[in-house]
C-alpha cells in the first residue's frame, strides 16, 4: 500500500522505490518472473530485450525490458516478464509499464475525494500535453483496468476485526441509518432523530 495509507503491522513488500525522474535504461527479468499464463519458475531461457513504456505522473518515458518465451504456454504473444516492483513500476503486459506513484495518485484522490477514471485521465492528458510527453497518456479504459489489476496485488486492510469472531467474521451486520443532517437545514431546535429529552418516553423493561 501506499506510505501514506500503511498500518504499523503492514510488512513492506519493497524497499523505498529509488528517487528517479526516469526508469533505468533497462528493466532485468530478475528472479520474480511471470508469464500471464501463471508460469513463474523458467529454467534455462533464453532472455532479449524489447522497447517498454513506462507511464509517469507528468509525462511518458521509454525504456528497454528484459523478457524471455513462455516454456509452458508457447504462444509467440506470451513471454516471461520483470517484477519492476523493486523499480517502483507496475509491468502491464511487457510493453507498457505505470509508476507506483501514477497509480497511486489515483488512490489517494478516489479515498479523499470524488474523482472519476475519466476525469483523472483527462487531468493526465492535459499535463502529458503541457510537458510536450512524446506519446499521449492511455485511454480511460486500459487505466481502469490496470489500477484495478495494481489494486489488486496490494494487500489494503483497515486492521478491524471483531473481538470474539477475530479478522473475518460469517455474519457481518452493517447499520446504515444516519443520525446526522445537512448544515445547511440547521436552523433553532433542529436535533437530530436519536436526541432524547425529559419529555422522551421512557421503557423501564429495558
């Protein structure tokens, strides 16, 4: 999870991500390797490289990938990719990449505030223009889809937990009533439903 939304229990899957205004020229395979099939554990591949995109906040940047065929699936498409989490980058598909702080930049707008997709990708489409980026940002759709994916690898709790049913309870019983109204109905003796009074009437069985 983001720094600023981590709990003291959390266990950190990275390190800090390095402080660069550019991904490195090369991303290596490394030893987390992954095909979109499932397959994670190769043995003896051969790896070559290919051009990847890395979306950023501000502007897009392009850089070389290390990937490897697919022993398993075999699909000319399907190659073994990077983990670039250590590299504080979210690998798509081995061809396009978005920054741990792009994705989330958009969680912490969609936690404070109401900011749809659309409007987070437009608000990118105007600074990638602005900073002349060489390629425009992604379309509304493919940035749905991957910070739900990033989202998704993230292990987000809230620490709550029942005292007697422990983390994750069979039955839980949510309240959805309000007690609370809009300021701008406040007027003199407006109270909300729950104040009591010593005209309340009283049930002495309880």
């Amino acid at each position: 999870p983001p720094r600023w939304c981590q709990l003291s229990t959390d266990v950190p899957g990275y390190p800090p991500p390095p402080s660069y205004a550019s991904p490195p020229s090369l991303l290596p395979l490394g030893p987390h390797l992954r095909c979109c099939c499932g397959s994670t554990t190769p043995e003896g591949v051969e790896t070559t490289t290919q051009p990847f995109v890395v979306f950023g906040v501000r502007m897009v940047t392009s850089c070389e990938i290390e990937v490897a065929n697919c022993t398993v699936c075999r699909h000319c498409l399907c190659k073994y990719g990077p983990d670039s989490g250590s590299f504080a980058i979210f690998n798509w598909n081995n061809h396009y990449g978005f920054t741990h702080e792009l994705l989330d930049e958009y969680t912490s707008l969609f936690t404070s505030t109401v900011v749809p997709f659309s409007a987070f990708v437009a608000s990118r489409h105007r600074a990638y223009t602005y900073l002349l980026s060489p390629l425009p940002f992604c379309s509304t759709e493919t940035f749905t889809r991957v910070w739900f994916a990033f989202t998704e690898l993230q292990a987000l709790d809230s620490g709550m937990q029942c005292i007697s049913c422990g983390k994750y309870p069979d039955i839980v019983i949510a309240d959805g009533v309000s007690i609370a109204y809009s300021s701008s109905k406040f007027v003199q003796g407006l109270l909300p439903p729950s104040a009591t009074s010593a005209a309340s009437p009283v049930n002495s069985t309880v």
